[in-house]
C-alpha cells in the first residue's frame, strides 16, 4: 500500500469569507521539520474529526467563527483572492489526493502554482512532487517556492536538493549559501558527492567550495564538502587536514571520521583506516555507516570477519536487500551454499534484487546437480547484468539434460521479446543444438534463422561448422568460401578453411597458404600459431612445427594444442617430454577426448628416429 501524502498546514495568505468556507484547511502543507507558529494574520487550521488514509484533511464543515483566531497585527497583510476557477482547481486536487489520486493532485497543483505565483500554492506543489519522486515537476515548483519566498530557509534547501538531483550544481550552490545565511543546514555534501564523479566540474566548482567553506568557517557541513572536493582532486593530505579539524570541532558529526577512513585508504594507510573503523564501531554498534565501511574494507583482508560485520548489519536492518545480498554474496564466495539460500529467499521474500538472487539460486542449483531447479531460476533473472550469463546457462542446462523444447520454447520468447537480439538468440541456440550432438535441429533452426536474417554472417558461419560436425566438406568449404568473398581479410575464417584442408593430404599447400595469410593478419592469437605447427608438421617439418606449437602452447594451454605437440614430440622419439604435454593437458581438460584419442592412435607408431635408422 502507498504511504499517505504528508499533513497540511497553512501557507496561503488570508482569503475571503467564501473562500475560508468552501476550502478549510485545503491549502495548509506539511511541515517537513518543525511545524511553525501560525504567522500574523494568517487562519489557524481547522481541527477536523478524521483524517483520511491518504493524509489529506477531508472537507466536512465549514469552520465556526471561534475556530479562525487571528494574531493581532499593526498593519494586516491585504487579503488575496483566489479566482473561483482556481479555488474548485485546488479543492479537485485535495480531494483527489484523498482518494489517492496523487497524479491529479500534482497536476493541479503544479499548474496552479505557475499561474497564481502563490508561495503556499507552490510550497504544495513541490512536496506533492517530491512524494511521487515527480523530478521535473519538483524541480521547477521549488524554484518557483525559492523564488517566491526568497527568506525561508526550507525553500531554499528544497531548492538545492532539486537542483543537485537534476545536475544543475551552480544554481544548487546559489540556493545553498542562500540556505546558510538564513540558518539552514544547507546538503553541502550531497551537492560534493554528485560532483566528485566528473574532473572538470571539480576543478571548476572546487574555488565555491572553499569561499563558503571559509565564509561558515565553524559549518562542519561546508567544511566537509570541501574535503570531498578536495579528495576528487587527489589532494588527500589538504582533505585530511580540513577532515581533522572538523572532527576537533564538532566531535559528534560522523561524517568526518568516515571520509578520513576513505582518505587514509586513498593514501595507502589501509592498516589505520581500519583500525580507526575498529574504534568506531566499538564506540557506536548502532551505526550502521560506519560498520558497513568496515565490513567493506575487511572483504578483501578477512573474509570471514567480513561476513561477521555484514551478519550484524543484516542482524540490525533486516529489511536491507542492500544487505541482505552482500552477504549472500560473500557466503556464496566462501561456498557456503547452505547459509546463502535462505538470505537469497529473503530477497525475493522482501520484492529486493529479485534478478540476483535467481541468478545465485540458479548457481546453487546447479552446483548441486539439480539442472531443471537451476533452469527455472535463471530463466527468472530480469534483463541486467546477469542477463545474459544466465540465458546462457539455463538454456545449456535444459539442453545437456535432453529438454530440448523447453529451451526452444525459452529461446523463441526471447526473440519475441527482444527482436533487435533475435539474430544472437538463434547462433547461441543453434551452437547449443551443435554441442550436444543435436546437428539436424540445429539445421533446421538456421534454415528459419536465414529466412529471417537472411546473408547473417554468423548464422552462415554456424552453418558451416554444422556441416562439417555432419561431414559434409564441401558444404563447410562453400558456406567459408561465401563468408571469405565478403570479408577476405577475415583471420578466423582463413584459419578455421586453411584447418580443415588439413584433412586432405592433396591440399596441404593450399591450406599453408590460407594459415600463413591468418597468421599476418594476427600473429599473435594461438589457435593460429597452432595451425601453422600443425601444418608444419604435415609436411614433415617437425622442427617448425614443435616451435610454432609450443608457442601457442604457451599462450592458451588448451588440451587440442596439447594433443598436436605432444604428437610431434612423439614422433620425433621425444617420448618422455610428449607424456609430460599430454598430462599436463589432461589437468587443464580432464575430460578431454582428443589427448586420449591422440595417445591411442601413436601408441603403436614408430618414432621419426626408428624410420629413419630402419631405412
């Protein structure tokens, strides 16, 4: 249920008889800290016997002549009369918002704003805006509110706040020390924090900060603000020097000891910042600024103590989805899975980071083997982040456990609701039909996905690599061939053509060619390299080959370029150093069938050496 709208109290200059009668207490506005005395003049408010869920006073009476108690003044302000149209304007909002109709409420009190100029009107406006995060229509009411009141210091916080929200920092800074001058606590270090983030605007707004920093030289709030600033510069020794005499002056503002842990951690004195964090949260168990940038800092040194700190925070805030997740997460990273996943309910319990904790629900699942759990967790995580990864993941799991249909049914959603990705959707489904040995469905499926995306480069290249899982050569060579007359200098297709006339020992040349091309293009990428050993070692240059393959070797230790040197080294009778490759791939890959399959097809070969001393 939505929070009800805040109490009203008055703010509109007296009006006529008629018009006290229709709007009672309509156009009072809430107080956001303290609820002033009835100024000079002004109707007091009318006592009502409800108040509605909405917090809007409901209109009953009219109110008695006792009610209305004016102050007496020397000389009364005129009183101003609204128009009746602005009049019946007004009551539609309030009782709108009696009825939770806030949009209605905002609007007519918006536009009634820009046209009476009323501060009261405007005042209103912008804390209806404000409570409905309207930002445009807040921006401009508090404005309108700043400008109208000039001298009251609510307007002019108001004011900052709007304009730092909308990035507006040089007019924020105006209202600011307005707000000071008239004793506000002017949001000095809000206004520093939406700055820090860009170093032009730093540099250029910084000279503000420290006229107004030295104009309230006893503002711990500007002082501070300045600090940020000047930290945003990387001038952490002047930041630290502002920081420490803030804390002299006013010992009970936290904020200071919190940016001097920051400092000190910008400083590379981690070891102080923590032990000042130590003494904080001795000193204050309830703050829970302080414990969370202690827990922060201790993720990286101590885990566990870490998790200790977080398990207090959620211990004290136990409806912060914020923290709720982090420790979930340094759960998850110490895999303590069983203490991860009732934090993770929680979360969706709570309506917080529902996409994260199914994406981690989905990890625990699947780390204990339970793949249609884990599926229906991942195919729940909500575009972001961990979108794609859990696609990826859900759709593999169906598909390596036979539920082909389902991840089809999954895969045509996702290209019904992202049509700008379908392309992508069908060459991740269709290389999934390809991995586990689903090759006709995958060629059904890039059949439509052509028709649809008709000449997709990727789409032909999957096709390609389909035919040639399937045998069929020379439809793996046209669908490269097509691909190479568009993009001849394309390193990945000359490479995986000049690869595959390996297999034809009348082509060896040719593939040279095609490899040899690749590898200008990109000398260093080492499934190239690998190619060229391999080729070298079809012509019978194993000393070449041995060079190039373990180059590549070196490079990505992949267990196919582990069964190609381990191969070369065991014809040349290096059998002792081959086994020694082969091993090495097996740890990298243990389940590796090309090492295996290599090993089993030489163990009867004779070295190059043998053949050479037998001839």
């Amino acid at each position: 249920m939505r929070p009800a709208l805040p109490a009203l109290r008055s703010r509109v200059r007296p009006l006529k008889t008629t018009a006290i009668l229709l709007l009672g207490g309509l156009l009072a506005s809430s107080c956001v800290q303290q609820q002033p005395e009835i100024e000079t003049g002004e109707a007091a408010p009318i006592a009502l016997p409800s108040e509605s869920p909405s917090g809007i006073k409901a209109v009953e009476t009219a109110p008695t002549t006792a009610q209305i108690v004016p102050e007496p003044v020397e000389e009364p302000t005129p009183a101003r009369a609204f128009p009746v149209e602005t009049l019946y304007t007004l009551l539609v909002a309030e009782v709108a918002g009696n009825r939770e109709q806030f949009e209605v409420a905002l609007a007519n009190y918006y536009h009634q704003a820009q046209s009476t100029r009323d501060a009261g009107v405007a005042a209103r406006a912008t804390r209806i805006a404000r409570f409905l995060n309207a930002r445009r229509a807040a921006l401009r009411s508090a404005q309108l509110w700043a400008e109208l009141e000039p001298d009251e210091a609510e307007a002019q916080l108001t004011a900052t706040a709007e304009l730092t929200l909308a990035g507006e920092l040089d007019q924020a800074l105006v209202h600011a020390e307005k707000a000071l001058a008239l004793g506000g606590d002017a949001p000095l270090q809000s206004l520093a924090a939406t700055a820090v983030s860009n170093p032009d605007l730093v540099k250029r707004i910084t000279p503000e900060f420290r006229r107004l920093a030295e104009k309230h030289r006893d503002n711990g709030e500007a002082a501070l603000a300045l600090a940020m600033m000047l930290r945003a510069a990387e001038d952490y020794a002047g930041a630290l020097a502002i920081v420490r005499r803030v804390e002299e002056q006013h010992p009970t503002i936290l904020d200071a000891p919190l940016l001097r842990s920051h400092l000190l951690v910008d400083m590379e004195r981690e070891d102080e910042a923590v032990a000042l964090l130590e003494r904080l949260v001795g000193s204050y168990p309830r703050e829970t600024r302080i414990r969370l940038q202690y827990a922060r800092l201790l993720v990286n040194r101590d885990l566990e103590q870490a998790q200790e700190q977080f398990t207090t925070l959620v211990e004290q805030r136990p409806a912060d989805g914020n923290l709720i997740l982090s420790l979930a997460l340094i759960r998850m990273e110490s895999e303590d899975f069983v203490a991860a996943e009732p934090l993770l309910q929680r979360l969706l319990e709570l309506e917080q980071h529902e996409s994260a904790a199914h994406f981690y629900l989905g990890t625990i699942a699947q780390q204990a083997r339970d793949p249609l759990r884990a599926a229906a967790h991942y195919r729940k995580v909500a575009p972001g982040s961990d979108y794609m990864e859990a696609i990826t993941r859900g759709t593999e799991l169906l598909t390596a456990v036979g539920k082909t249909g389902e991840s089809e049914q999954w895969f045509s959603e996702l290209r019904q609701r992202h049509p700008d990705q379908s392309e992508q959707f069908f060459v991740i489904e269709a290389n999934l039909l390809r991995k586990y040995d689903h090759p006709g469905e995958a060629l059904k499926l890039l059949d439509l996905a052509l028709i649809k995306h008709p000449g997709s480069g990727r789409l032909i290249y999957v096709q390609s690599l389909i035919h040639e899982q399937l045998g069929n050569s020379a439809a793996f060579e046209q669908g490269v061939r097509q691909l190479l007359a568009r993009d001849p200098d394309n390193a990945t297709l000359l490479n995986a053509l000049g690869y595959k006339l390996l297999d034809d020992d009348s082509r060896l040349q040719e593939a040279l060619e095609l490899i040899t091309r690749a590898l200008e293009l990109k000398p260093d990428d080492p499934a190239i390299i690998d190619s060229m050993g391999w080729v070298q070692y079809r012509l019978g240059n194993h000393a070449e080959a041995v060079r190039y393959l373990e180059q590549a070797l070196e490079k990505l230790p992949d267990h196919e370029i582990a069964a190609h040197l381990g191969e070369v080294l065991w014809m040349q009778g290096n059998r002792e150093r081959a086994m020694q490759v082969w091993q090495q791939g097996l740890e990298t890959t243990p389940d590796s069938a090309i090492i295996p399959a290599a090993m089993e097809r030489l163990k009867d070969k004779k070295p190059l050496e043998q053949h050479v001393s037998d001839h």
